[in-house]
C-alpha cells in the first residue's frame, strides 16, 4: 500500500457505521488523533459530537429498552 499523506481534514470526515468516522478523500477509518486540525484546537461542540458518536450514543436514536 502506498502511504499518502492525508491530512484527514474534519471537513472531509464523515460518520459511515454506528460509531466509526471515515476519510471521503482517503477512505481510511480515523480516529480523532488523525484528523487535522488536531483534536484540541477544535470546538467543543464538535468534540463532544464526535465522542458521543464513537460511544454509539446516537442522540435521537430510540431507547431500545
Ligand atoms: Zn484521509
């Protein structure tokens, strides 16, 4: 496999199956450490966004129980 040098931008990272984020441009599976801009410099809400997304806590998801 070639490496190429994705920087993952957020904006081009999209949630694909419950709790996984995936790369348009690379098609790579990231994780937050990946993305640029880096984790910290992004906003709060887009964190939490992300968090509760890999947890699987789909906001408007129905209660199974
Ligand atoms: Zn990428």
């Amino acid at each position: 496999m070639a490496s190429i040098a994705c920087q993952h931008h957020v904006s081009w990272v999209v949630e694909v199956d419950p709790g996984v984020h995936q790369c348009i441009l690379c098609f790579e599976r990231v994780t937050k450490n990946q993305i640029s801009p880096r984790w910290e410099d992004l906003p709060k809400e887009f964190q939490e966004h992300w968090d509760r997304f890999e947890a699987g806590d789909h906001p408007a998801a129905p209660n199974p129980h």
